[in-house]
C-alpha cells in the first residue's frame, strides 16, 4: 500500500549529526499498518534517507544494508551481472514481489536501481508479506522516489568510483506557482566506466515527481522512473558443480573480485519504466482516502556465460548461456484510514483493497548452449558466448492475478495498544509451456492474519509481542538448475517475534527476538530446485548507536540466527540452510573534527561468519571482515554549500565468496575507492 503523498521538507546534511544513529521517532509508510513511526510498530524496520546514503557514497542496495542487523549480502553486483542482493533474517526477497517502489512492487529480476533517485530506501521485516501482499516473510524494500519540493532546488554532483566508472547527478525542483498548490521533482543521474573485473556498464535513469494541491483537501500525483542499463563482459553468475562436491571438494578458496569471469563480447541491457498516479483526499479531521495506480515494465536481454567450478584449486568449465524475459505489473490501491474513540479506546483503523496483475514473457531459447570450454581462473578467462548470434524467441510463460482487500485496526488504552487484521487474498495463477499450452493453473485464496500486543513504558520505550502468517508465490528453477525455469505453487509462512525499541536524547536501541517457518525450496544433491518440507529460521538480532560527544557517535549491531530444515527428505532434515551464516557483526563511528569545521570522519566493519553452499552441508563458506573508511568535508562557496567526500570501501582487500544458495558464489568487490563533489544552489 503506498504511503500518504506529503511534500517533504528540502534534504539536508548535518555536518555534526551521525546518520548512522537509529531514529525511531519518524513516521514510516507501512503498506496496511497505514503511517506510523519506527518506535511504535511492532517490527523490525531500517529506513535509510538519500543522506546517508550519500555519506555512504552507496553503489547499490548491498552498500546501504551492509551494517543492517539480520541482513546478509546474496551476491555482488559490480562482479556479475546478476544484479546486487541480500537475504534477510536467511530468507532472500521475493523477486516479483518483495521489491517496490513507492509501495507498489516491481521486477527486481537481477537488476539493480540506481541510487541517484531515491530518497529513503525502507527495509521491512516479519509482516512485510501481510502489510504489502504475497511476498517473502523475510522482509520487502520500498525504494522511495524524491519527492516534489516547495522552494526552488538545484543540486549538481560528479563522481569517481574505481577502476574509471564516472558518475553525474542533478536533482532540481520547486513550485510552478507561488502559493506551492504546484510543485515539481526531477532527477537525473548517470554511471558509465570500466569497473574493477575488465567489464564495462553505463547506467542511466531518470525520474520526475509532481504534486497538485487541487484544494486544501484534495490532490493529485504523478510519478515517472525510467533507468537503462548495459553490462559487457560480465559473466551471468557461478557456481560450484554439484556432482563434484566431496571430500576432495569441499570448499573454494576465495578469488579476488578483480578476477574477470565474464567472456569478452557478452552484454546484458535492462530497461526499466514505472509510472504511478492517484488522488489523496482527507475528506473529514483525522480520516483520508486514497486511490492509487501504477505500472512497471522491465524488459531483460541478456547473452553472456555460466562458469562453473570443479576443484579447490579454481578449474572450471563454461558454457555460454542466454536468456530474456519482458514483465509487465499492472496495480490498483485503494484505502480508508482514520481514527475515532470508543468509550476510553482509540481505535486507528486502515481498510483497503489491492488489485495487481502480473505477465511474465520469457525466452524458450533461454539457458545453457552450446560446447563446453574448461579452464582455471588463475591463469584462464572464460571465451565463449553466444552473444553475437543472440535471437531471443518470447513466448507467455505465466500470469497472475491478485484481489486483496485488508483491514487493520489498532485499539489503544493507555500504555497497552492491540493491533489486528487480517488479509484475504483471492490468487490466480496461470502457467505455459513454450508451444503456449497451459502446464499449471493455481488457484489459491488464503486468508493471512496479523495480531500484535505492544505496551509503552513510556513514551520512549515501546516492547511488543507479534504473530503474522503469510503467503508468497512459489519459486522458480534458477540457469544452473536442471529444472531451469520449472513455476512451482505457493508458499505459506507463520512468524513469532518479540521486541523492545529504546528512544533517548543521545542513544537509541532495538533488540528482537523471532521464529519463522516457511516452506523449504532448494537445489538437491541431482541438481534440481525443489520445495519440499518445512525451513525454520529463529534469531536475535539487535542494533544501537550513541552519541558520545557532540561530535562522535558509535554504533554497531549483532545477529544470531539458527536456519535448519525442520522437515523433509532426510538428507536434509536437521541440516542447517545455505549460505546462512549463524552469526553477523558489525561496528562504525562518525566523527566530526572539532579543529576543522566541516571536515568528519567515519568508518565502520561488517562482519560474517561461515556457513554451507549445499543443503547436505558438505561445502563451506569461509567467514570474512570487511571494512570501509570516509572522510567528507562541507565548505560554502558565495553562500551555496560544497560537499567533497572520499570512501575506501574494502580496505583491507579482503577476498570473500557471497551467495544466495542453491550452489551458486559471487567474489565480493575489492577495494574500491569512490569520490565525490556535490554542489547545492
């Protein structure tokens, strides 16, 4: 459900501030929660505003998460074009539904956003499939467009990122009018270089938001995302054979992310277009509605490689390997949201509907082609592609149709709040064969309940016990995969969790305890992806930061996570999941340095334990650290600010494998060092 569209006040940069600090006063959209701020919902929530990500100098979604508690980089962006991930609480999102933008989702099929356009980036976990519809338990990330301004903006950034990627931004915007009933938002930015493995990208994307107060009560909006992608010479993902693990072959010394894996002449282009408008309508004190629609298309060409490792010491062999798909997503929201009181109970009640449509076009041409080549990553890299005779035949792979109305009321007495809802959610889901023969129709209409118990300890203590289930669309059979591009039915998942959230002066705090289980899906020892028995994930993880003088502030956060297959067959049973890792660390500082004004520092380590690539648990990944440091520096030019920042993000040069399971490894990025200048008009 997207959020109440407010005119935001203009983005600012707080030279002393930390950032990093947890701010849970702030109000967040929360989809069928309605708005309400970060101490007051029963779950785990990180919200990530456009500047820190720019103290971050973020490439992708993987640099703004790395210190989250609970989240675990998937695969690395920059070394493959599969696009930067991560899991959350070991449960990746959900690639058709568990990524928005503006609370409406999109295809997230191994692509990345460009973060130039966004404002805040907010990170939902546990209920993130009731509040927004069928999606992964784990969580949902809404990418949230910047938004219309009222006083005239202009800022101008340029950028410099390792081996000689250049990056350009302009943000502008203000009002057509002077009463502010007309304002405006436009972005656009720009990436284009050779990166750090012999590959090349170019990036471009554009956005533009209006706002139209047609009355004191009434308004419309507009919103408009278009980003266009090209990746040469890099590799379409790796992955350890399945069929050798051993013994003799049980894990793979890490390999520098510099370490070129893509063959020379393949590409991949995404070209991604999203449209939004509604009307916002506060028709009586203390109640509004709502209506809203939104479409995304996303069209995904992609001829490249597959390597796949056979021995500890980096033999491989290739193939070449092509694929392409077009998705497009239809959707509809509409919601009422108020309050009223009965007798000494606030009730704050949210009621609405969700309509989405889903058509996924896929290749029947799509996977694995051609001869094998083998060679050894030291001394090798990878030819073959068949990128040039690439000739992509589409075909109606499948479609699905969504009806959710919801309901939501929260009841309040004095210390103690109950929250309740439910979701009902009628699925329709229609599969094909590449000769357009239908192979599945899956019809499921689940009804999934929410039910949360908070009690305030005071206005900034707020502890929470929390039961939601949810549903999510079944997976697919990944390239590696024998089974590649097997649909397979939904999946239903029940999640406990119990928390505390903390809001002082200086400190701030959350800790949450939590159980989730959800239907298993991995690859088998024959290589084939299967659902088949039930995973358990059980944790606790916690976060704080504190400002311990008027110019430092630290924080840092813990995970532990016990991920095992509950049920199934028995050579997983009692195993622990992949690429899970059991424990997670991470600790950073900002400083702004009294003698020079203007100048800070920060830095920070992420670190990660080990864990298996296989549900038989037989090959290990190695745990890593890595660390990043920062240093920016604000001055003022004839009254216009001037930001100068440098990263190095990897100091130590650490070689790490990242992965999302099912046998597949992604190197994790070298040291890269990322500079920048921003000028504000």
């Amino acid at each position: 459900m997207p959020a109440a569209n407010v005119v935001p006040a203009p983005e600012t940069i707080s030279v002393r501030a930390s950032a990093r600090t947890p701010r849970l006063a702030a109000a967040v959209p929360l989809g069928a929660l309605g708005a309400r701020s970060e101490l007051d919902t029963p779950f785990a929530i990180s919200s990530v505003s456009a500047a820190k990500m720019e103290q971050l100098q973020a490439a992708d979604i993987n640099d703004v998460f790395r210190s989250e508690p609970g989240v675990q980089e998937n695969s690395n962006g920059g070394s493959t074009a599969s696009g930067a991930s991560f899991r959350v609480r070991g449960l990746s999102l959900d690639w058709s539904n568990g990524y928005k933008i503006d609370g409406m989702a999109i295809p997230y099929w191994y692509i990345d956003l460009p973060m130039a356009n966004f404002e805040r980036l907010q990170l939902t976990k546990g209920a993130s499939a009731f509040m927004y519809g069928f999606g992964s338990p784990g969580g949902v990330l809404d990418f949230q467009l910047k938004k219309p301004v009222e006083e005239r903006k202009l800022t101008l950034e340029a950028g410099y990122r390792t081996d000689a990627v250049f990056r350009q931004m302009l943000d502008t915007g203000g009002s057509f009018d002077r009463a502010h009933r007309f304002t405006y938002r436009l972005v656009f930015g720009n990436e284009v270089g050779n990166q750090y493995n012999s590959s090349f990208m170019r990036n471009t994307s554009v956005s533009f938001s209006t706002r139209a107060q047609i009355t004191d009560n009434f308004s419309w909006h507009f919103d408009a995302f278009y980003d266009a992608s090209l990746q040469k010479d890099m590799v379409n993902g790796v992955a350890v054979s399945s069929s050798a693990i051993g013994p003799n072959f049980n894990y793979l010394a890490p390999i520098s992310g510099r370490a070129p894996f893509g063959a020379p002449g393949s590409w991949k282009t995404n070209d991604v277009k999203v449209f939004r408008t509604g009307f916002d309508w506060n028709f009586a004190p203390g109640w509004r509605a709502g209506i809203a629609y939104g479409y995304t298309h996303l069209d995904e060409r992609f001829p490249s490689n597959q390597v796949t490792f056979t021995s500890t010491n980096g033999d491989y062999f290739s193939r070449a390997f092509e694929q392409d798909r077009v998705l497009g997503y239809h959707q509809v929201d509409a919601s009422t949201e108020g309050h009223f009181q009965t007798g000494p109970l606030k009730h704050d009640v949210l009621i609405g509907i969700t309509w989405e449509r889903q058509d996924f076009a896929a290749d029947a041409t799509a996977g694995l082609l051609g001869p094998t080549e083998y060679g050894n990553i030291h001394s090798d890299r990878p030819s073959i592609t068949d990128a040039t005779n690439f000739t992509p035949h589409l075909y109606h792979y499948l479609d699905n149709v969504q009806v959710a109305p919801f309901w939501t009321d929260t009841i309040s007495w004095r210390k103690w709040s109950l929250l309740a809802g439910a979701r009902y959610t009628d699925y329709q889901e229609n599969d094909f064969s590449t000769s357009g023969a239908q192979t599945a129709a899956r019809r499921n209409n689940p009804v999934t309940p929410i039910v949360s118990l908070s009690y305030k300890v005071d206005p900034g203590i707020n502890a929470y016990f929390s039961y939601v289930e949810a549903m999510q669309t079944g997976g697919i059979g990944g390239p590696t995969n024998v089974n590649y591009m097997q649909v397979f039915g939904p999946i239903r998942s029940q999640e406990y969790e119990l928390g505390l959230k903390v809001q002082r002066r200086i400190w701030s705090g959350t800790v949450a305890l939590y159980r989730l289980d959800t239907g298993s899906a991995y690859t088998n020892a024959q290589n084939y992806y299967t659902q088949d028995g039930i995973s358990r994930y059980q944790g606790v993880e916690a976060a704080g930061g504190v400002r311990v003088t008027r110019d430092l502030t630290l924080n840092g956060s813990i995970t532990y996570l016990n991920a095992y297959y509950v049920s199934g067959p028995a050579s997983v049973v009692d195993h622990k999941l992949e690429a899970v890792a059991p424990f997670q660390a991470s600790f950073g500082a900002d400083y702004a340095i009294p003698l020079v004004h203007g100048l800070s520092v920060n830095g920070g380590f992420n670190y990660v334990g080990p864990s298996w690539l296989d549900a038989a648990n037989t090959f290990h990944l190695q745990s890593y650290l890595v660390g990043d440091l920062g240093a920016s520096y604000v001055t003022q030019v004839d009254r216009h600010k001037l930001t100068f920042r440098a990263t190095v993000k990897n100091i130590g040069n650490e070689r790490y494998w990242v992965s999302r399971g099912s046998y597949n490894l992604f190197p994790g990025a070298p040291r890269t060092v990322v500079l920048s200048m921003r000028f504000d008009l």
